[in-house]
C-alpha cells in the first residue's frame, strides 16, 4: 500500500467512500448520499485552497483510503489550526490505512507550519478514538447529543494534536 496526493482521476472512488460512510456509519452526519459532482466541486475547493487530499492506494491502484485536512473555523485568530477527516473503504478499516493516512497528514501539517490539528468524531467510534489517542491527540471534551442520526442522539468528541513547539504564533 502506498500513499499519494490525490487527483480529480481519484474522486469517483473517494465519493464511494464517502458514500458508505453516509449510509453505513455515524462518522458523517449527513443522511443523503452525494454525487460525484458533489465530491468534484470539494476536491477542486481543497486545491485552490492548498489543502492536501491524501489517498491510501492498494496493490492494484485502488483507493481504499483517503484523508484531508481544512480549516478548523473560518476566522483568521484560527488560521494556525485545521481539522482533518480520514475514511477507509469498508473492507480494509483495521488493516492500518487509517494510520497511514494520519501519519503522512500530520506530517504535511506540521511541513505546513500548522500548530493544531482537531479530529471531531462521533464519541461512540471507539477505532478512531484509540488511533487518535495512539497518535498523541488528547481530549479535548466532549459535546454532548450535538447531532442526530439513525433514530439516536449522537455526541461530538474533540480531538487535539499540537504539531510544534512554537511558544507564541509568529503573524
């Protein structure tokens, strides 16, 4: 398995990805699959913003995983912190692609001159919670019954990783 920088020849898979994660998990709080062109127009949105989509390549060129990171709150006093997302392909959740994945974004993160990086996850997905907590994101809390889906309340724990040292933000 490889790692590589995503292309618009990769969103036909990503949206197939998102979309099992939309009607199978509680990961993404949306209750309507997307479209491709859905998918497209978020793609093209990370490039001309100069955010990284990442995607996880099997041994025949398929993704099985891709992740990205992007702001975190659309205010400026946030520009030094991103919120990231990572989705595996069904088939392939622990089989170490998610961590994969987290790894290289971190490092492109902190490449970046990122300072935070936040996960929002479902508080009830207890695989993301243990890989982030594998990776150094502690707790950041927990909102309580802050979204909805499949008939049940869901709540919203909040990850954070400090990617530098830097004592005080230099702009």
């Amino acid at each position: 398995m490889r790692i590589e920088t995503a292309t618009l020849e990769h969103v036909a898979e990503i949206t197939t990805i998102y979309n099992d994660a939309v009607l199978t998990t509680t990961a993404v709080w949306i209750d309507s699959p997307v479209g491709i062109a859905d998918r497209r127009a978020w793609f093209e949105d990370r490039q001309r913003l100069a955010f990284p989509v990442l995607v996880a390549l099997d041994e025949h060129d398929a993704v099985v995983g891709y992740a990205t990171f992007g702001p975190w709150r659309p205010h400026e006093g946030y520009r030094h912190t991103v919120e990231h997302s990572v989705y595996v392909r069904g088939d392939q959740r622990g089989r170490g692609v998610g961590r994969m994945l987290m790894v290289a974004l971190i490092d492109l993160a902190r490449g970046a001159g990122i300072h935070a990086m936040i996960g929002a996850i479902t508080s009830d997905n207890v695989a993301s919670l243990r890989l982030h907590e594998s990776l150094g994101f502690e707790h950041g809390g927990t909102l309580r019954q802050v979204g909805a889906k499949f008939g049940q309340w869901l709540d919203l724990a909040l990850l954070q990783l400090i990617l530098d040292e830097a004592p005080a933000p230099l702009r």
